[in-house]
C-alpha cells in the first residue's frame, strides 16, 4: 500500500476543515460562527528505517512515529 506504516497499518485518515469566525463570548466577543466545513486528509508520519530481523537479516521498514519510538524503547 501508498502511505501506511508496515508494522501497524496505520494510513491516511480523513476529516473535517472546520472555520470559526468570529470571538467567543466567552472572551468578550458575539459568539462564534462556524463557516462550511469541507474535507481534509490526516497523513501518517512516516520514517524509513532499517531494522535488524530475529534472524539476523537487514531489512528496511516504513515506519510511523508511534512504532519509531516503541521500536528504540524496545532495542
């Protein structure tokens, strides 16, 4: 697959753009609007990194961030 982590399958995500016009009242302001809310995509951090197998092979991995830092906590 394109972009997606090879140890957990972590991939693209999806979600909303959401403006907010306008200050609080909270704050002082005539409360907030919200405008029209369109579609946006969450892509996964990934690094390439190489990893030293059970067996002791080389092989290069696309990481995400998540797994990079449980993978140097673990080694």
């Amino acid at each position: 697959m394109g972009r997606c982590c090879d140890f957990c399958g972590r991939g693209t995500g999806v979600g909303n753009n959401v403006p907010r016009k306008g200050l609080p009242k909270k704050k002082g302001g005539t409360g907030s609007k919200i405008g029209t809310k369109t579609k946006r995509t969450f892509k996964v951090n990934l690094h390439s990194k190489t990893v030293m197998l059970a067996n002791g092979q080389r092989r290069k991995f696309r990481l995400c961030s998540r797994c990079l830092k449980t993978l140097t906590k673990v080694c």
